[in-house]
C-alpha cells in the first residue's frame, strides 16, 4: 500500500512539473518570430509600424538608462509563468557606438573596475583562452545591476522561466550575459532550478573561440540560438584576426621554428624568411587592433564613464561567429523585397526583413 502511495505521488508530482514548465528546448519558429515583435518595441513609433505587435507578452518592466546607453525590458507571459528579458541594441547617440567601436579582448573571466567603489566579478568562461569584447561585457555589467533584482523579484513570484533576447548589439549583450547567469547558478547566487533559453537576432561576434566552444557547451541541446540573415554584414563584425597564439596548445605550428632551424643552409634561410612574412603582419594587425579598439577607445569611454578603469587586454582579436546558427537565408524573392541599397548599409539588419525571413522557415520545432 505504501508503495502505492508513494507511486501515486511521484505520478502527480512529475505531471505537475510538466504541466507547469513551457519553456522547452530546440528552435521554435513562433517563438523566435514573437521575441523579435519584442525586440522591435524599442523603435520609434515609425519603425514599430511595420512590424506586428507581441501578442503572448505584455511589457511590465523598463529599465533606466545605463551604462553606454543601455536599456532592457522585461516582458511577462500573459498566460504562463515565464518572462523575457529583452536587451536594446545600438541606439544613435555616440556612447552606444563607443560601445561597439571598444572591441579589444579581455579574458572571460576577471573583472571590471566600474569606478572606485564598483567592482564587477564575472567567470563568463574557465579555459584561460577563453576572451570576449571589452565594451559589450562593460555594458552587461551595468545591465546586470538591474537584471538580477528582477529575475529575483519574478522567481519569488513563481516564474522561473527565462528567455533572453537582444537584436544586433542586444544580441552580443546576450551572449555575455547568458554566460554571466549560467555562471551564477553555478557559484549558487541564482537558484539552480531557473531555466533560461536565448536568442540573439544579427548579432555580431562576442568573443573568440574558446569563448564560443564553452558558450556553446554550456547551451547546446537546443537552450541557445543565434538567428543571423545571409544578407546582414553586422553578424560578420568585428574585424577579426588569426595569429599562431590563437590554436590550441598543441598544434601543428608549435614546432615550426625549431624545425626551420634544422634544415641546411640556405633552405633553412628560405623557409625562415617565408615563415616570418606570414607570422608578423597577423601579429603587427592584432597589436593595432588592441591599440585604437582598445587604449584610444578607453579615453572615451572613460570620459562617459567617470572612474572607470581599463583592464589589462588579451592579446587577440580572433572573433568568431558564436552559438547554434540559424540562417535566413536571403533569396531571389527576398532581394525583391529588400534589395541592396549602397544608402541604406543596415536596410538587411532591421527587424522587418528579419521577420519577413523568419517567417518561411519550418513550422516544426527544431531540436539542436
């Protein structure tokens, strides 16, 4: 008998607990086109005109105005228990594009000297390799002020299902910060039972490739998406650069030196020669990289963020495309539409050809 009220119980339990939790993984086309009907809200009035309005969330929460003019907003189910945190992208005041244009790395785990009294921890990454985008992991910090108490707030009301958003400069934000909530779940600062999901819109490159091989570990089986347009240039930036310290340990070119050195006179001259010229202007291209995106970028920024204090730079700028890709791909019919205007640089980035794409993918649920 008490077997079978024990059986009893754990049946009710576990249909209660499916019953209660929506957010599952894997693509979902309805899902990605209402996130990005949220993600338009931040328009003006013109441009959220032409795209439809969110019909499952209303918005509930809009943050001030921080830290390089970021913004975010939390949109609540208006039938479950779940909310979206959606990020802002570049807006058109020159801090927002300091933010971008600040595109020197640092390691992925470390800290932000906010000012003299502000100090932001992050582990975003353990691999030492691992190095993402100074100016977009300085907005996520200021973000992250406001998030957290949020999230807390909601979770205390029940909801512990999260969905995080951002379009082109919001996406990049959502990468990092992705990455910033999974590692406090793990340190126990965030309850461990809080499910988040993502979806970053034409988003550029976070961070290199170590940061991307954990970002996607940690979100793989279908938590974390990147939905990128063929037609978009702004998922292609930043400018990246691939120098003989970006492979593994152990590579291929890790003895290239000592073997040129063993080879007779005057091959060993030839070789050396050759191996230098394809070596040194990747090398010399990262250091400027590092020197305007990074220390000239820094003057500006400190100048809008008073008592900020630079970090020490990774010596990289190996960008990456990062995340589980899903590509609308842009066809004849599409450059009908939306064709190529040399005016218009960011006609294929906005969220209307977005959605116009978006919406010819399958219908089915995608798991990845």
């Amino acid at each position: 008998m008490l077997r079978y009220c024990t059986c009893c119980f754990l049946a009710v339990l576990l249909t209660f607990t499916a019953v209660a939790r929506h957010l599952a993984p894997g693509f979902d086309k309805a899902e990605c086109k209402e996130l990005l009907k949220i993600g338009a809200q931040f328009g003006d009035s013109n441009y959220i005109q032409k795209v439809p309005a969110p019909e499952l969330y209303s918005m509930v929460y809009q943050s001030a105005v921080c830290g390089l003019d970021n913004r975010w907003e939390l949109w609540k189910h208006k039938q479950y228990q779940q909310a979206v945190i959606s990020v802002r992208g570049t807006t058109a005041s020159t801090i927002s594009w300091l933010a971008n244009m600040y595109a020197a790395m640092i390691p992925a785990k470390g800290f932000l000297q906010l000012s003299a009294t502000d100090t932001f921890h992050y582990a975003l990454a353990e691999d030492t390799k691992a190095a993402v985008h100074v100016g977009w992991l300085l907005s996520t910090a200021f973000l992250s002020k406001t998030i957290l108490p949020q999230i807390d707030s909601c979770y205390k009301s029940g909801i512990k299902e999260f969905i995080i958003t951002g379009h082109s400069q919001g996406g990049a934000i959502c990468f990092l910060l992705t990455s910033y909530l999974y590692s406090l779940q793990k340190a126990y600062r965030l309850p461990a039972d809080i499910c988040f999901k993502t979806y970053c819109f034409a988003a550029p490159k976070p961070g290199n490739l170590y940061y991307a091989y954990e970002y996607e570990a940690e979100t793989q089986m279908g938590w974390a998406f990147n939905v990128v347009s063929s037609a978009d240039w702004v998922p292609e930036v930043p400018f990246s650069v691939q120098t003989l310290n970006d492979f593994n340990n152990v590579n291929g070119f890790m003895n290239a030196r000592s073997t040129i050195r063993k080879q007779k006179f005057p091959k060993n001259l030839v070789l050396r020669y050759a191996y230098n010229q394809l070596d040194r202007p990747t090398r010399r291209s990262q250091r400027r990289f590092e020197r305007y995106l990074g220390k000239y970028m820094a003057r500006s920024i400190k100048k809008s963020i008073p008592g900020f204090v630079p970090p020490k730079y990774y010596k990289s700028n190996d960008y990456v495309r990062t995340g589980s890709i899903i590509v609308l791909f842009a066809d004849a019919a599409y450059y009908n539409l939306f064709p190529d205007d040399p005016k218009l640089i960011f006609k294929h980035h906005y969220h209307q050809p977005y959605l116009y794409l978006a919406d010819k993918l399958p219908d089915r649920p995608v798991t990845q």
